[in-house]
C-alpha cells in the first residue's frame, strides 16, 4: 500500500517511520559502527518543526531520490518506507522511549541522534510481530486512536 504524504497534517511534531530491509544494509556512516544492519523492521522516530511540518517531512523522506542531509536519508533511499504515524506537537525522543518500553532495541547506535543527548539512537529494531498498526499505536498511546496511514 502506498503511503500519501498528503495525507500527513502539515502541523509540527513527532512522526515515526516503519522501514523494511530486504537484505543486510551497512549504512556506511563512518561515525558509527561498521555494523551492517540485518533484514527486517526498523523504526525511525523523528520530529519536523520545520516549513511545512510533517508533512514536508514525511514526503521526503518518501522519496527514493534526494540529497543525503541526515542519516535516515540513506535509510529510506534505500529500505522501504511500510509505514508512517504522527504525533502532532510531540518530541521524538518520547516516541524512542515509548517503543523502547515496549521491546524495540537500539539497531545501531548513534543513528539519527548526532544531536541528542537522551537516545542512544533514533533508530530502533521493531520488536517482534510489529506492524504499521502495532506502529499507530504506541505513537498514539494516550490519545484518541487512529489508522495507520
Ligand atoms: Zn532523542
């Protein structure tokens, strides 16, 4: 199923990606470890405060094609974006605890948290049996629940 990043608010926030690997990925950050990340699930917790919001932001990192700036670029140009859900007004390091609570792991650590002193990564391995409905609702725990988009 295509994700419409038209569908994303255009309001700031909190989003978290479900990206899948195929096949083992070394994202060849030098900063990190040279770990290669093996097949599976991974969820990248973010927020966008920036122009547009969200949904800038979710667009694109949908896009297969774009200029490397952060980490996660070279993860969506190269996994496949499963899915997305957002937490209008929230923080991404709140999101990396809440999945870390709730069995997601550090996939490698440093990844996506150059700037943050709290994470040890904003780049999570999914638990088991997680999918973009497991995703919708740890993001909005608390809140009235919604579809994955
Ligand atoms: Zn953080």
């Amino acid at each position: 199923m295509a994700i419409d990043a038209g569908s994303i608010p255009a309001a700031r926030g909190a989003y978290a990606l479900l990206v899948g690997l195929c096949a083992p990925w070394n994202p060849g950050i030098r900063s990190l470890s040279d770990r290669a990340l093996a097949p599976g699930l991974y969820i990248y917790c973010g927020s966008a405060y920036g122009p547009g919001g969200l949904r800038a932001r979710v667009a694109r990192h949908l896009r297969v094609r774009k200029p490397v700036r952060w980490h996660v670029d070279r993860l969506t140009g190269h996994g496949q974006v499963e899915g997305v859900a957002v937490r209008i007004g929230g923080h991404e390091c709140d999101l990396v605890d809440a999945f870390m609570a709730r069995g997601a792991s550090v996939a490698l650590a440093g990844f996506g948290s150059s700037d943050c002193r709290r994470c040890p990564a904003h780049l999570l391995a999914a638990p088991g049996r997680f999918d973009t409905f497991s995703l919708a609702a740890v993001v909005n725990l608390g809140r009235t629940a919604s579809a994955p988009l």
